[in-house]
C-alpha cells in the first residue's frame, strides 16, 4: 500500500481506534527497543562465553594432536638412533642385492621383521619402509617381499618419494603432505629421518600414518554440547579435505569436501589458509555455527570446533520469548486503558458530530450540551457560538446573493447588448464604407486624369483609408465571433493544421525566401481545431512578415513543442526586429500597433484574436522577445479541457 493511501485511510478510522493505535505504538518502541537490547546483550554474553570455551578446546584438541604427531616423530627418530637399526639397515642392503627371495635375505627378513612389527604396532604406525640413500625400497612390515625404486612404479611422484628426496636434502627429518588414495578411500602422510653411520646416510627410514590415533582425538564431545564436534581437515589442491569422521557423518573422512572459496565450512578454509581465531560461520551442513579454528603449522593442517547457534543461544531465545510474553501482556493492559481514555474523549465528540450532522441537515436550532469545562466543553461552547453566527451568516448570505443574481442577470444583458452592438456597428459601416470605396473608384476609373497631382494623392489616400477600415471591421467581427461562436473540441493533428497555414501563407513564404523549420512528430491536441488553425495562422504570418523586413537574407521561422504534465506548450520563433519589454504587454491588446501601416501591414487585432482563442481554451500566452533579437511567442492548452462547445452556434453574417 502505498504512503499516501495509507496516510488517508488513517485518517478516517475512529478516535478510539486511534488513541489505541498511539498508545500501541508509544508503548511499543520501547519495549521493543528493551526486548532488542536484552536479547542482544545476552546472545553477546553466550556468544562470547562459548567462543572463549571452543578456543579453548581448539587449543586443547591442537595441543593433543601437536603432542601425538610430536610422538610419532620422536618414535620414528629414536628408532633412527638404535645401533640395532644400522645394523639392520646394513644387512638389509647386502642381503636385497642378491634378491628378495634368495636365503640371505629371507633369513635376514626372519631375523629383523618381529622387532620392525613390534615398532610400527606399538608406535601406531600403518607401516615402516626401509630405503637406501638412492631410493631402493628394500623393506616394508605390510608389503612382503617388496622391491623397485622410490623413483619408478606406483611410488614416482607420490608423498614417499617427495618426502625421501627432501630428506636427502636436508638430512633431517622431514614430514610429507597427505596424499589421498581413491582405491582404498584411505590417506596417509609420511614421516622420513634418516640413518647415519659416521658421517654418511646408510638409509632412510618412513613411517606411514593415517588417520586412526587423529580420529580418537576428535571423537571426545566434551564440552561440546548436542551438535558440537572437531573437524581436522587438510588441503589437496583447491579442496578443503576432512581427514577424521566427523559426530554427524562417521563416513566422511576423506570423502567429505569443500572447495576453497565456496560458503559452506569457512572456518575450516581460513585455517588452512593460516589465520586463526572464531566467530558464526556457515558448517559443511549448511547450518549457522558458532566456531573456533586453529592452523597446524608443523602438519600444515586445520582445526576447527563449533557448535551450532541453534544450541549456543537457545537461552538467549528463551529469554526473548519471555520478553516478548511480557510485552504482549504489556500492550493488552495499554490497550485497555487506551479504550477507556479513548471513550471519555470520543464520547463527547461523537455527540458534537451528531449535532453538526443536523445543522448540515438545515436545522439551526439545536445546541451542543456543555457538560463539562475542559477543552471539549470550550469546543461545544465554541460550536454554539459558531451556530448562533451561521444563523446571521446565512442571513447575510442570502441577502448578497439576490444582490449576485441581479447583477449577474444585468451583467449577461449588458455583455449581450454590447455584442449586438459590436456586430451591428461592424455591420452598418459598411454600407457607407462601400459607397466611399464605390464612389472612389468611380473617380479612380473615369477622372482620374482630370486630377492634378494632389488631387490623385487624395483619391490614394482615401482607398487606401476605405481598405484600412475594411480590414479593421473584419477583424472587429472577428473578434465578436471568437465569443459567441462555440466549437466543440476535437482530436487536432498539430502537424497537419500548421501545413495547412503553411499552404494559405505560401505566397509570403517563397516571396519573402523565409525558411519555415517546423518540429517533427507533434502529438494531437484535442482542442477548437478552427480556432487553433487562426492561432497558428496569425503568429505564423506576423513571425514571416517582421523576420522578412529585418533580415532579408537569412530570414528564419520556428515552430517548436513541449509536452508537460498538465497542459502542451507550443511557440513561435522568428529572427525579426524584436520588441522590447515595456512592449510586451501592448502587442496582445485590439488594435495595438507598435508600426505604421506604411512600414508593416495590418490592423493590430491578429494578437488579440489569438490571445482570445487561448484565454477561451483555459491556456496562457506570453512573449519572450528583446529588440535586433527576434521574438518568440509561447502559448500552452490544458490536456484536459474544462469547457467547450458541443453543438456549435450557426451564425450568418450578411454581407461580410
């Protein structure tokens, strides 16, 4: 709905309904703005709380797996140390290169895999490796019998084969990346150190991991509520991979991905991107979390611990049901008082309303009850008086009104008389007009001869005077018709009418070479299609005659339009002689001339009847014009016309 609708319709509800509206809202605001601000300090308050335990338990659940993997390094580094082990290693290398299944190596595989077995189980590795310094395999405890190069075969560019050469390298020890087999749905990452006897590497010895000992961390809810659990993750490529089940899915390691960038599992994605800290995030289920992330830089793995909001601020959500309870109960007690306070108001409200229904029915006589001396019985004190001067108004009112209609009557008599007059005068002129000017020409055609000079000066002047005064009785009745002929409004093409002015002016157009540049695709205007014709036809025809008499050369007329809202603007420009501004207002009264006839033809009253023809269609007209620089004539008429014509007045008039 839209405001202004809504604004009315308000307005037109009772009083009682709107002190209770009032009253809903005074006493709402604050409530709300109270129940906001509750709420909101205790969802802080847990919000808080939780986030400082789940940092906790990140840095516990970091702390065991620092400790655990710092285990599994120290194992694999001790077992480096033992004097047994290079002997191992030795008999190991001498016995592979007479073949894994010649008897020296089989006897020394008898004699070195228990003690290897013992070490890998009681150290929680999957599986020990055996490698010479230039990557022959040559022992495994799950992998019997086991040959090829760290270089070659399955093992070329995996995890081993990347963490051997770093070791190489370095000789120290040195931890891989997970490395993902889709086969087994399995991971594993290695552990290398190498094996010194004096001061050379004799070999190198990997321990292979999954992620079984990780696996038992992450399963301890402690503290974690309902839905809260430890989520470890690593990345492969531009993927966020789970390496642990987790408390909703127990199949998800390894299985379980998000890809970096995505909305889901944030928190895991910026602690594999380094960062560390807590906050609400969205989990692998699509579920609002509140959580805690850490980085592992050693394993370059991510830790994260959440718990869903849905638990974390259920007692802040309990407490804004009890508010919200405390507030509905609230409202129903103003909404209560509202009503009472309403009724003691409206009451006497309703009584003057009743009371003014019967004055506006014409019954004077009634008067309000005064039954109390508040502002609402100042009011009804005030009505009665306003009745008792409505009384002498109406009087007064009645009287000026006999008095409007006579003046009224004596008024159209008057404008009826004077235009009787204006066309009789107009009329009978012509008689005597068309004897002077028949009498002149019989002069003209059979004595002119007899005339000296100033005689047929004379002769001139008085033709010349009888056309003048012809022209102006023409434009006088033109005048008188503009107000008593009616034509009733119509759908006028603008485009087509100015082509028809176009075509009765020619003659002046291409005598005088007046360019006429007329603007394309007028609408139509519902207009006195007759009278806007003389309208186009007058300014037209003075805005060709002034422009052709001041620049002979390049003279130049436009006709233009602009739409509006409310009404449609037209105007009419020429390059001409210009009339100053003092002039402005003279150029639009009858017979106004601000030239002699000698300089520029006419009688003055075209401007007039056009003025008429704009007053009459409800428009305005005015000139913007200033002397050397032209003049343009503006005019407007209403898009919706308040009156016309719609039987239109025949008028014969004789002899014109």
């Amino acid at each position: 709905m839209k405001p202004v609708s809504t604004i009315k319709h308000f307005k037109k509800i009772s009083i009682t309904a709107k002190f209770i509206l009032w009253f809903l809202f005074i006493a709402s605001v604050p409530l709300s703005i109270a129940t906001y601000i509750s709420y909101n300090s205790a969802r802080l308050v847990l919000e808080e709380e939780v986030s400082n335990s789940l940092l906790a338990v990140a840095e516990n659940k970091s702390n065991q797996v620092k400790v655990y993997l710092d285990k599994m390094k120290e194992d694999v580094l001790r077992l480096s140390h033992m004097s047994d082990t290079v002997t191992l290693i030795e008999e190991f290398d001498q016995a592979f290169d007479k073949g894994v299944e010649s008897e020296e190596y089989i006897a020394v595989e008898r004699e070195y895999k228990p003690f290897l077995t013992y070490y890998q189980k009681s150290s929680g590795y999957d599986d020990l490796f055996i490698i010479r310094p230039y990557g022959d395999i040559i022992f495994s405890v799950n992998q019997s019998k086991i040959h090829g190069s760290i270089y070659a075969g399955k093992y070329k560019d995996s995890q081993l084969s990347k963490v051997f050469m770093r070791v190489n390298i370095s000789h120290e020890l040195e931890i891989s990346d997970l490395q993902y087999y889709p086969k087994i749905n399995q991971g594993a990452f290695f552990i290398a150190v190498p094996v010194f006897k004096g001061g050379d590497i004799i070999g190198i010895i990997a321990a292979q991991m999954g992620n079984t000992g990780v696996s038992s961390l992450v399963k301890d809810y402690t503290g974690l509520g309902r839905t809260g659990e430890t989520i470890i993750a690593v990345r492969l490529g531009n993927e966020a991979v789970f390496i642990t089940p987790l408390r909703f899915d127990e199949h998800a390691a390894f299985t379980k991905r998000e890809v970096i960038g995505s909305d889901n599992s944030q928190h895991i994605q910026k602690a594999l991107l380094g960062e560390s800290g807590s906050g609400i995030t969205v989990d692998y289920r699509g579920r609002e979390v509140l959580s805690a992330w850490k980085h592992v830089p050693s394993f370059r793995w991510a830790i994260a611990v959440k718990m869903d909001t849905a638990e974390v601020f259920a007692s802040a959500d309990k407490l804004r049901k009890t508010l919200l309870l405390i507030s509905l109960i609230l409202l129903f007690i103003v909404v209560i008082a509202a009503i009472l306070i309403a009724r003691s108001i409206s009451g006497p409200i309703k009584e003057l309303t009743r009371i003014s229904g019967i004055i506006a029915n014409g019954e004077l006589s009634v008067r309000a009850e005064i039954s109390a001396k508040d502002e609402i019985g100042e009011l009804a004190h005030s009505f009665n008086q306003m009745t008792d001067n409505l009384i002498k108004a109406k009087a007064n009112v009645e009287e000026k009104k006999s008095e409007l209609e006579e003046q009224k009557k004596l008024l159209e008599e008057a404008n009826k008389e004077l235009d009787s007059f204006v066309y009789t005068a107009s009329h009978d002129l012509r008689a005597p007009l068309r004897g002077i000017t028949a009498f002149a020409n019989f002069l003209k055609e059979d004595y002119i001869n007899k005339f000296d000079e100033d005689g047929k000066e004379c002769l001139r002047e008085i033709s010349e005077g009888t056309h003048r005064m012809n022209k102006l009785i023409d434009d006088l009745l033109a005048l008188s018709r503009i107000s008593r002929i009616k034509n009733p409004y119509e759908d006028v093409d603008i485009n087509a009418t100015i082509n028809e002015v176009k075509e009765r002016i020619d003659f002046d157009i291409k005598t005088h070479n007046v360019r006429l540049v007329v603007q394309a695709d007028i609408p139509i205007v519902k207009c006195d299609r007759i009278k806007i014709t003389e309208v186009f036809l007058n300014l037209i025809n003075n805005a060709v005659k002034f422009s052709s008499k001041n620049n002979k050369e390049n003279p130049r007329v436009e006709v233009n339009y602009a739409d509006n809202d409310d009404f449609h603007k037209f105007s009419v420009k020429d390059n001409g002689i210009g009339i100053a501004s003092e002039h402005h207002h003279k150029v639009f009264s009858i017979f106004q001339r601000l030239h002699t006839a000698k300089e520029y033809e006419g009688t003055g009253a075209g401007l007039s009847i056009v003025k008429r023809v704009i007053d009459d269609h409800g428009g305005n007209i005015w000139i913007d014009s200033s002397p050397g620089k032209g003049a343009t004539f503006y005019f407007t008429i209403p898009k919706i016309l308040s009156k016309g014509g719609k039987d239109k007045k025949k008028i014969i008039d004789e002899d014109i």
